[in-house]
C-alpha cells in the first residue's frame, strides 16, 4: 500500500456521504497535519454517475463498480454509508477481508452482525469503527469504550431517534395528536414518507441493541429489543402527563441485574425535571449510569450531513492514526458469553393507565378491585372530561410498582369489565433516584 | 522493565487516590482483561504514612520518600493525584524525564504547564493523560481530542464548578442569600472552609484555559482567562432573573473569532430553556459548538472519590493497552503559536442591571440618556421594591447587545449620578440562537 497517503473508498454518496466527501475535501490541511499524511478520497461507489451533485465528489472519482473500490490498493479504509443491510454487510465483510479497515454508520447491520464483523475484523488486523451509528455527530460509542471503561454499566436510557422526538416534543408543545405532528416532521424532512421505523421503535431499537452489547460486553441483538411504538399516544396523554409532572419520551433502556439484561424502546412518563425529560426537537440524548461515575448523558445532534460525517471523520482519524504510526490497536470488546436476556414480563414498574369508563357511580371501585387483586395498588387517580351524551368518562390513574406480567393480565381483565368502555393507553413510569 | 504487569505509582492518597487504589484492587481482573496485563499498584507517596486508612492500599506500598516511585523500575505509569503545582509540577516532570507515562487530575498545573508537560512527553516518547482535569468523571478531554477532532470549535461553554453550581442552584430553588448557601455547602463538604477558589472562578478558570487550549489547539493560559466570582450576587437577581426567564450560573465561556480566542469565566443570565440552564447542584456540564456536529454537551458528576477514579482508570487503561502492545500513540495536540487573546472589553453582549435609584420622577430619563450617550439602549426595565422610608427604589434594566468597554463607562457614569444610590448588580446575559 502507499505510504505516502492514507486512502478513503466511499460507498454512498447521499446525505451523509456527500458530506464526509465534502469535509475531506475542505479540511484535507487539517486533517492531514492530524494523522501525519494526506487523507485522500480514492473512490466512490455510487447508484447513478449521472446524479448531478453540486457539492460532492468529482465524477472521475465515481464509480458503480463496488471492485474498483475493493480491488484499489490505494484504498485503506472503506467508509460505509448506504445504510440498510444489503449490499452493506456483504461489502463491509469483503473488505475487512481484504485488509481493508472500515468505518460505517450502519446500525442495522452493526446491531444484526457487529460481534461477528468485529471479530473477523480482529483476526485480520484490521479497526472497524461505529461512532455514527448511534446519535449521529453526539459522541456516545468511543466515550464508553474509552473514558467509561473502568465502569460497570447499570442502566442506559436514551433517547436516539430524532423524528420520534420531534414529533413527541410537538405533541407537548402545541396540544396536537399524532398524526398532525407526524405530518409536519415529513413535510420538514424529518420523517420519511413511511414512518415505521422510526416511529415504530425499530431504529431506536438498532441503536439500542449496539450500546447494550458495548456497554454490557455482552452480545445483545435488535429482536431481543422488546419495543413499543408511539402511535398510540395522543393529546390528553400529553396533558395528564404534563399536570402529573411528566414529560413523555420514547426512551431506549437498557438495564442489567443478577447476570440478567434488560432491553426495550416504549414510550415512557420522564419525571419534568431529569434532564433527558428536557431533550427536544431532533435532539438526541444517551445517558448511562454506572458503578463509578454515576450517570453521565451525553447530548447533541442525532443525524444531519455535517453532524454525522464529523463521527465519520473521527474514526477516520482514528484509523489514519494508526496507519501512519503502523499501529495494531489492541481489541477493545470482548464479550462474554453467558448473558441472560430478561423477559420483558419481569419488569416492575410503575404506570400510567388512561381508560374511557362508564359514568357513573362506583366504577372505581370495580377498576380498583380487579388492579387490587393483582396486587396493584393506585398511587394517585384523575377524572377528567364526562361525555354527557355517551355517558362516559375518561379516568386516569397512576399505579406504585406493578409486575409486567400482572398488568398486562389486569388490562385484559378491565377491558373486559362492563364499565370499561376501552383502556385508552398505558405508559410506563420511569424513575431516577437523585 | 517488566513484562508481566503494568506497574502504577500513585502520587497521593486522599480522596481521590484512595478510590483509585481501591479500584485497582477491586476491579483487578476486569482491568487485566481489558489491558491484556495485570495493573498493580506498585508504591503510593504519602504525606503521613501513620495515618488509618481502611479503605486505602496496603501500608507495605507506602512511601513518604518520591524515589522510591521515581526508582522503581516496576512503576510504568506516574499517576499524580496531590493537587497543587508544588511539588506536583516537578514530580511530574521527572517521571516524564524518567521515561514513565503519567496520568493527572491536577488542573492548576496542566493549565499553567501543560503545553510544557506535554512537549517533554513526546521528545521522551511517554503519554501524559488528564481526563480527571476537568468535569471529573464527565468525559470531556479525550471526546474532544478523538470524537470531535474533525470539528473547529467556535464556542464552550461549561459550568465546571459543582460548588458553586451547588450554591446557585440552592439560591435559586430557596430565595436565600449567598452566604447561606455558602455556609450550607461548607457543612455538606462541598466547599471548603477557604471557598476563594470556588466562588471566585479560580478553579474554573484553570479547567477553562484547559478546554480552550485543546479545543482551539491555541496555548490558552488560567491567566488570560477573565474572572469573576459569585460573591455580588444576592436573591433579588435570582427573583428577578427567573421572572425574566432566566437561570443564572457560574459559566467558564471560550471563543474564537477572526483567529482571536476570548476565555471568561462570570455569572451569566442563561435563558432558562436552553439544557444548561438546568444544570443543578454539583453536577457539571460542558457545551462544546462546533462547525460540523452542532452544540455537543457533556453533564456528570464533576468532583468526587469514585467519579474521578474513573477518569483516572480510564487514562490508565488507555497507556496500559499502548505498554502491553508496545505502541507509541501519536502525539495528538499540536498547538499554534499564532493565537491572539481577545481583551474582554472588546466583549459585546446584554447586560442585565439592577440599581437602587432614589424614588422620584425623571430618574429613568437620567439613566436611559447617560445609557443612551454610550450607544446602549433599553430592551426592558422593571421599577421594585420602593423603600418609602428611604425614598429609594430598585429598578432592573435589561440591555440589547453593547459593548462592555461602553457598559464599565456607563457603570462609572451611572455610579456619580445623584439620583444613583448604586449599582447593586451587573450580570452579562448569554445567548444560545436556535
């Protein structure tokens, strides 16, 4: 290989692509002088040549051919950014093969395969870097591999998908239901045509799975991830949340006791004043608490051009690093083996129940007794808005700790009661201890 | 040296020391594992090797004499937990010289030497690692370095003082006075019986020509750094700041602009909905603005026994896996000699101010026509509080953007006027644009 400079073959040239090629290219000086050698753009594989792009790559450097990247020997490092699993996985592997490092920004496939792809990586001597892949350009994957290393990971909630936190944050700021808040994130570009995975928890889920699995050192995949999506909250829980002292959030958490983890995207009642209950809009928040440095978050923007190649290049650097000083750096995940994955039936939380009830006398009773005998116990009850013509009334109730398990039998057992017209939602309660 | 283990001297052994022993010792086999060889504690400087310390390393480490960490040619890694710049600064430098790595919370010398500290390193091929320097066990020093290196850093800023976060918070959340909170934080241990460093920014000041020097790769010195302390604040600013949407913080604050760097470390009004704004108690925060990943903040726990072992392990591990993998890393800070500090006059910024004015008409006119001969006019005003008995009358002004050379000569203009009784407070507001 050259010695003269350190390589980079880009596959993608969207959003993201388009920007790494861009800071490569306005920041060759500085870049250079940090890694000790030119850091060159060799190659580019993208869909359509013909594609005008006014501030990417040069053309000559296009190509549609993915072996003019692989088969380059001026190609050091293969910088991933088409996203989804196929082709990505199938090239990153061949690389990494090849003796090519990598750098990706691809969750699905470092949540579908990252243990995998990791270890083929340290066989052949190789780095393969994420840190784009969970919360764009906020720095969350070397922070944990690096300044938490000493530390225990007890808990992580996050929030890491920014269209669903746009549209909850609209949802509590302008009184309006989803599907509103829904349409104006597509109409800003902030979510896609279709939503599903976004607002369906798939990829907060992804992203989840990659921290669970470096934080637990313990392999953790997206389907062990149980996840709820937000299409179900509306206005009034908005509302209830707000005048009980909560923000609701679509949250990542990720706990681990007794040997055991614990997974799950839903969303959740955040007490008004922690601070991840203060993320809004696009922004992106991990929090991870631990043994020794108690919890520490880490905040910023969670996608966009700029935001996410300033990862990109950070892992660039990194490698170019260690291409230049001819450096093998240790291998910094080992992950045991012997991780339980906690059925989401065990959980204990407490929760937010909304129903839509008979009005009338004595329905609490009949609601308080079915949760009583599953020993739920209420910690505190709102009744709001009689419908006079239907005769009904919406009631809201907060529980103490509550088993999963008990109150998903209780939510079958009231809609089932005569006086409950529907279970209108049930959030879960998350606390932090100060 | 030998090759079996990575051998620590430990320079200090209070608070944080302590914790870093009892890491070590607790956390021995996972520390192994990560580094690939065992880290053991080698020797421990202390100032009175009588002294009980249950939880603290085995007395057969002890030594009040430093050659005896300095000689032993078991010791590879320096880790200087004394605090203070003498004799830290020189047992620092001749581990350097010795050709031992060296790992430091002490931010009064990394401030004062680090450019010097870090020059000898490289020409001795050792590391020289600081992470516990600033913020604690909030990672902050090797995610600038390594995550955001890509980026150019327009702005920080950082509340990187938990005592006097924790005064202010308590402050504001009580509506008393600052020698109250003092008081209470003294008898909680948070301040010390001489809080000079704390409440007048000396501490903050060190962390802040810290953080500036890594971010704009500029030698930033605690002397450039403007200061000034929280001691004039009283709780009708916090009334009068929270009725105006406000919080107020100690704020460490750096930016460049046109080449020149501006380092200040004052209270400030910060809007209250921006994320640092809620900051509280003695928790820390850093908000780094860059060019590509937008505003990144870092919020943790900034002091503390096990918080900062935790960034000291971290630094360990990190020189630990470069010994056991016999890899000099690159030298990842090169300065620029050509850095101008930009003098605070030239500071342009709202100001908030609160006067006691005697109480009769044509004051404001008075005020407003000396404001407006300096070119700073009036984005609002409230008149409170009359005092009948002394006919006096406070009144609070909110400036648009002037300059603070015209803002220290309408002080000095307002101060001689005869209806000004005095000024009680100037207090600089900051903005965040959206």
């Amino acid at each position: 290989m050259s010695q003269t400079s350190i390589g980079i073959g880009l596959l993608g040239a969207g959003v993201v692509g388009g920007g790494v090629a861009k800071v490569l290219r306005d920041k060759a000086g500085p870049l250079g002088a940090l890694t000790g050698r030119p850091v060159t753009l060799e190659g580019v594989l993208v869909r359509d040549i013909g594609k005008d792009r006014p501030d990417g790559p040069p053309v000559v450097l296009l190509t549609t051919n993915i072996d003019d990247i692989l088969d380059n020997p001026r190609v050091h490092v293969v910088v991933e950014l088409m996203g989804g699993e196929t082709p990505a996985l199938d090239y990153m592997l061949k690389s990494i093969s090849l003796g090519k490092h990598v750098v990706t920004a691809n969750k699905e496939v470092m949540a579908r395969h990252g243990p995998e792809i990791l270890a083929l990586a340290q066989k052949k001597g190789v780095q393969v870097l994420f840190e784009a892949s969970v919360a764009g350009g906020t720095p969350i994957i070397a922070p944990l591999l690096r300044d938490l290393v000493a530390n225990d990971v007890l808990t992580i909630h996050a929030i890491i998908n920014g269209t669903t936190n746009y549209i909850l944050t609209r949802m509590a700021q302008e009184g309006v239901d989803f599907d509103v808040a829904l349409k104006e994130a597509q109409e800003l570009g902030y979510a896609e045509a279709d939503p599903t995975n976004d607002v369906e928890g798939v990829d907060a889920a992804y992203k989840l799975a990659i921290l669970s699995t470096l934080s637990f050192r313990a392999r953790v995949k997206d389907t062990d991830v149980h996840r709820e999506g937000i299409t179900r909250l509306t206005a009034s829980d908005f509302l209830y949340a707000s005048e009980l002292g909560y923000a609701i959030k679509l949250l990542a958490i990720a706990s681990r006791e007794d040997g055991a983890v614990q997974v799950r995207v839903h969303p959740a009642f955040v007490p008004a004043d922690v601070m991840i209950a203060k993320v809004d809009g696009v922004l992106n928040a991990v929090e991870i608490e631990t043994d020794l440095a108690g919890r520490v978050l880490f905040h910023g923007r969670g996608a966009g051009s700029m935001p996410t190649a300033s990862a990109v290049i950070a892992d660039i650097v990194d490698i170019a690093r260690n291409v230049a000083g001819d450096v093998v750096p240790p291998a910094s995940l080992k992950l045991s083996e012997d991780v339980r994955i906690r059925p989401m039936l065990d959980l204990e939380t407490k929760y937010y129940l909304r129903l839509n009830v008979a009005d009338r006398s004595g329905v609490l009773a009949q609601i308080a007794s079915v949760l009583g005998q599953l020993d739920i116990s209420i910690a505190s009850f709102i009744q709001k808005k009689s419908d006079e013509a239907a005769q009904t009334a919406e009631i809201v109730l907060m529980t103490h700790r509550a088993k999963e398990a008990s109150m998903q039998e209780a939510l079958q057992l009231l809609e089932a009661l005569e006086v409950v017209v529907g279970v209108g939602n049930m959030v879960r309660v998350e606390e932090w201890q100060s």
